[in-house]
C-alpha cells in the first residue's frame, strides 16, 4: 500500500489581487506657475518684488567685475587663496580663476587659458545658462536646459576632476 504525503499550505493568491484595501499614493502637486499673469505683459511685470532682486544681484554682479577689472588679484589681501594650494601646495579645479577672469576683462585670453583652461572652456555654458535663465524668467518661455540630463552632470563632474589631476602631474 502506497501513501501520499499532500501539503495543507495555502494557495498562494491570484495576480492582481491583495488582501489588503488598495492605499491612494497620489498627492496633490500645485499648479507650475500659481500666480495669473497679466495680459499683455511678461510674468516679470506680475512680481515687482523679484525686479528688485534682479537689479541688486545684476548691480553686484556688475560692481565686482569693475573692481576685479580695475585691480590685479595676485598679491591683494582682499581676494581670495586657495587652501588646498595653501596647505598642499596642490592645484584644485578652480586655482587661478579669479586671475584668469582679471585677464579675460582686460582682454588677454591667451593668459586666461594658462591660469585656468577649465573657466575659459566652461564660458559658453555659463552664457547660454545666464541667457537661458533670462530669457526664461522675463518671458516665462525656457529654453532647454542641458544641465538637467544626469548623464551631462556625471560629464561635467568627470572633467572637472580630470582637469583636477591633470593639472598637478604636469611639471
């Protein structure tokens, strides 16, 4: 006589079906631009507030470069070091920028490529993201934004670190 061993366990549920009451997961999300614009004018005009902002930043803006244009950075107590240049005697990314802008204004760009290679190459993008940004926020209409793709950032954060290295392995 032979005897057959059968399992008691449960059945396992049917796809598509839970036990437990379904759990809503969707939040409310604002609308994208909450304040109504005024017809026949840009979204600018509705935010006088933000005008105000835009004139102190672009009138700092505007003062820091006419002083740096004016004054040599190399040797003045009132710009600033690189501590890991400092204390390493290591170059960052960003060493000899301020210097290199001082020459960009006076218009000596092939010294501005000697002091910091990296800040000249970035220019365009800083243009393009500045007018962009300009454009976008006087019209409300943006242009597309290459900074917003992870693979760009990871392109970017990578040649930033290899322009890093490479510029202390050189003699």
């Amino acid at each position: 006589m032979v005897v057959m061993a059968t399992s008691h366990a449960p059945k396992p549920p049917k796809l598509g079906t839970h036990p437990l009451p379904a759990i809503s997961t969707s939040v409310p999300v604002p609308p994208m631009n909450p304040e109504p614009n005024i017809p026949g004018l840009p979204p600018a005009a509705s935010r006088p507030a933000s005008v105000w902002w835009m004139i102190l930043i672009g009138a700092a803006v505007l003062l820091g470069l006419g002083i740096l244009w004016r004054v040599e950075p190399a040797g003045q107590p009132f710009f600033p070091r690189c501590w890991l240049y400092q204390t390493t005697g290591l170059q960052c990314p960003g060493c000899g920028a301020t210097r290199a802008v001082h020459a960009l204004l006076n218009g000596r760009l092939q010294e501005a490529i000697q002091l910091n290679a990296l800040l000249v190459a970035a220019l365009p993008l800083a243009l393009w993201m500045a007018i962009r940004w300009l454009w976008g926020w006087r019209t409300g209409r943006w242009w597309p934004n290459p900074l917003v793709h992870p693979w760009v950032l990871a392109l970017l954060g990578g040649l930033v670190f290899g322009f890093g290295i490479g510029r202390n392995l050189g003699g």
